[in-house]
C-alpha cells in the first residue's frame, strides 16, 4: 500500500498561495507550516503588511496621507475594519474571528483573496493613476468652477440688489418723466416763438452784419485817403528849414537895399563907370540862374507857405472826422455783440430746461435698463453651462468607477472558483486518501 499524500496535497494546495505572496513580495518570508501550523504574530504580521500596502497605494492615488490609527480599538479590530473594506473578503465570510482564531484552510483561502486583490490592484495601477489623476483634475476643477460659481452667485446678488434699487430709482424717476413731459407740452409753443423771434433776430444780425461789413470798407477807404493825405503833409522839420531858407534870403534883400542906400555918388559914378566897362564884357559874362530867380522863389515860398497851412487844417479836420467815425462805429458794434450774446444765452435757458432734462434722463434709463438685463442673461449662461458640465463630469466618473468595480468582482469570482476547486479537489484526494 503506498504512503498517504495527504500533507503533501495540503502543502501543494498551500504552495499556491505562498507563490503568490513570494511573486508579490519576493523578499518575504513564508512557508507552510505558517499557514498550517499559523500564529498570531504572523498572521497578525501579514494582515498589516497588506493593510499598510493597500494604504500607500490609496495615499499615493489620491495624493493624500495615509489615514491615522483609530484609536479604541485593539489591532485586531484595526485590521479587521481595514481588510472588510475588501468586497472579496466580505463574500468570503471573513470575520472578527478569523483574527483570533486561526484556522489554516480558512486562513489560506483569506490570504489567497488578499494576495489576489493586491495583485489585481498592482496590475490594474497604470489604469487607476490615470482615473484617479483624471478625477483629482476634475475635482480641483469642480472646485475652481464651485469658486467661480460663488463668486457668480455673488456678482448676481449683488447686481439683483442693485437692479431692485434702480427699478425704485426708475420708477421714481417715471414719475418725474411723467410730470416732466406735461411740463414739455406746454413749453412746446415757448420753443416755437421763440424759434421764430431767433429767426427773426438772425435776419436782423445779417442785415446789421453787412452794414458793419459797409461800414468797414468805408473805414478802410477813409484811412487809405488819411494816409494819403498824411504822405502830403510837409513835415515841422522841412517847414522850418523853408521858414529859416526864407529869412535868410529876407536878410540878404536888406543888405542889398542897405548896401545901395549907403554908397555915395562917388561911389555911385565910380561903379556906373566900372559897370561901363564891364558892359562890353557883361554879355560874355555866365550869371547863375539862381540870381535871376531869387525874386519869383521868394513869391513861390510865400504861396508854398499858405497852401501848407491850407493842407494841414484840413488834414487835422479829416483826422477828427475819421476819429468820431470810428468811436461811433465802435459803440454800435459793442452794442450789437452785447444784444446777440443776450439773446443766445436766453434761448439756452429756454432750450435746455425745456428739452434736455426729459430727453437725457430718458435715454439714461433705457440704457441703464438694457445693459442690467444683459448682464442677468450673460451671468445665467454661464451658471446654466457650469452645472452642465458638473453633471457631465459627475456621470464620468460614476461611469469609469462603476467599470472598475465590475473588473474587481469578476476577478473576485474568478478567484473564489479557483478556491471552489482547489477545495473540490482536496476533498475528492482526501476521500482516495
């Protein structure tokens, strides 16, 4: 009769789940006889290190540390909260008790599923860094949007208070329109008469304009004739020396005169005699004209002496003429430039308290009106778009972490039929045993 192969089935049974623990964690140390034969201290060993594993790895995913110790409870109780986390396990029947009491084939199937659900999880890391770095990105998304969202609730509070003060404002300021435009009626025919006296008035302002412009041209044509009246006028300076030319030459007569009556007859016959002499030669003789003229210049310098006087008491006479016209036409043009500027400043006043107030303060409402129920629509674009995109990114996620827990179950249910006929087969060999 051969031996019995029953610890060798155990062990072969049992060597599944040590390669498993060694391919996960090459440098650990296991053997049978721990699973068999187990201890607290290792049992309690393992379930930490998986424990630990499992956290480090949610820690690096979510970029979060790893969650503190509860407090309170035993380690076994730790342990125990931490591994039911594992969906696997709980469908296994595992239990508070499978920490206190160790039973090997139980134990063996336990840290069968544990070691299967670190590997799964290794092999699955690649896909789970990218959802949960994509999730991460969605949430600080979410968070910013949320942020931006608040920040919109605030804008639109705050411009829905400050619409409600402008209605009461717009309402208020309806009812001075209305009372306004009753005023605008009756300034209408104000606005016509008076339009009609403007008209009036610029008919009057062109008709005083050309004659001012008249006037100019004969200011202009008056002080071309002063001027040339003016380049006529003999100068004090040439008048004296004509005056000092005169006398001089009135001086030189009466020495003549003097110098004839003063000669005796002597002399008289003395020059008759040298005049006899000369006389032969006096046709020979060259007098200077100026001799000969010096009686007619004398009669030209008495004429030239009152036609200067003439000139220049007429010149002084068509100076002050010219002076009053210009006073004269200075005072009416003041006038008429006062008269306009009056008039101009009244229609103003008429026009703008008439007119403007209504007009403005119409166009200011519609404006003011138009540009709040812009923004009202801007801002609910953007919140009706927010909450669009969070529902979107909420059914992606929902979506990718529903795929992974169908991946998890069916690996958990490949892995309990591996177990099913592990058992089937231990207990179809121990009954040939």
């Amino acid at each position: 009769m051969p031996p019995k192969q029953k610890p060798k089935k155990k062990t072969l049974v049992v060597q599944g789940t040590i390669d498993e623990v060694k391919r996960y964690w090459p440098d650990y140390t296991i053997n049978a006889d721990n699973i068999l034969q187990p201890k607290r201290d290792f049992v309690i060993h393992f379930y930490a290190r998986c424990v630990n594993d499992l956290d480090q790895k949610i820690a690096f995913l979510t970029k979060l540390n790893p969650p503190p110790l509860l407090e309170g409870y035993t380690e076994e109780e730790r342990l125990y909260i931490n591994l039911s986390k594992i969906a696997a396990l709980r469908e296994a029947d595992f239990m508070l008790g499978d920490l206190y009491v160790f039973e090997p084939k139980r134990l063996n199937s336990h840290m069968l599923i544990t070691m299967h659900h670190l590997i799964s999880t290794e092999n699955e890391m690649e896909k789970l860094i990218k959802i949960c770095d994509k999730v991460l990105e969605q949430k600080d998304m979410i968070q910013i949007n949320e942020e931006k969202l608040n920040a919109i609730r605030g804008q639109l509070f705050e411009k829905q208070s400050r619409i409600t003060v402008e209605k009461s404002e717009n309402k208020k300021l309806e009812r001075e329109a209305a009372a306004l435009a009753s005023k605008y009626n009756e300034t209408i025919p104000l606005i016509e008469k008076s339009n009609l006296k403007l008209e009036d008035f610029k008919l009057k302002c062109n008709k005083r304009k050309y004659d001012l412009e008249l006037k100019k041209k004969n200011i202009e044509n008056l002080r071309k004739i002063k001027s040339e009246l003016e380049s006529q006028i003999v100068t004090e300076e040439d008048y004296r020396h004509l005056e000092k030319k005169m006398e001089s030459l009135e001086d030189e007569e009466i020495k003549l005169e003097e110098a004839l009556d003063s000669n005796n007859l002597v002399k008289l016959k003395e020059d008759v005699d040298l005049l006899d002499s000369c006389l032969p030669k006096l046709n020979l003789l060259k007098i200077p004209e100026d001799i000969f003229k010096l009686s007619d210049m004398r009669v030209e310098v008495q004429n030239e002496k009152e036609n200067v006087n003439i000139i220049e008491s007429d010149t002084k006479k068509s100076k002050t003429a010219i002076e009053e016209k210009l006073v004269e036409l200075e005072g009416q043009k003041l006038h008429l430039t006062k008269t306009n500027l009056e008039l101009q400043e009244s229609l103003r006043k008429v026009t703008e308290d008439s007119l403007l107030g209504d007009i403005s303060l119409k166009n200011k409402l519609a404006a003011q009106l138009y540009n709040n129920q812009e923004e009202i629509e801007t801002l609910k674009k953007e919140i009706i778009k927010i909450k669009d995109n969070y529902q979107i990114l909420k059914l992606k996620i929902s979506e990718k972490y529903e795929v992974f827990n169908c991946m998890q179950n069916k690996s958990f249910i490949w892995l309990e039929e591996i177990i099913k006929k592990c058992n089937q087969l231990e207990e179809h060999l121990c009954k040939y045993s």
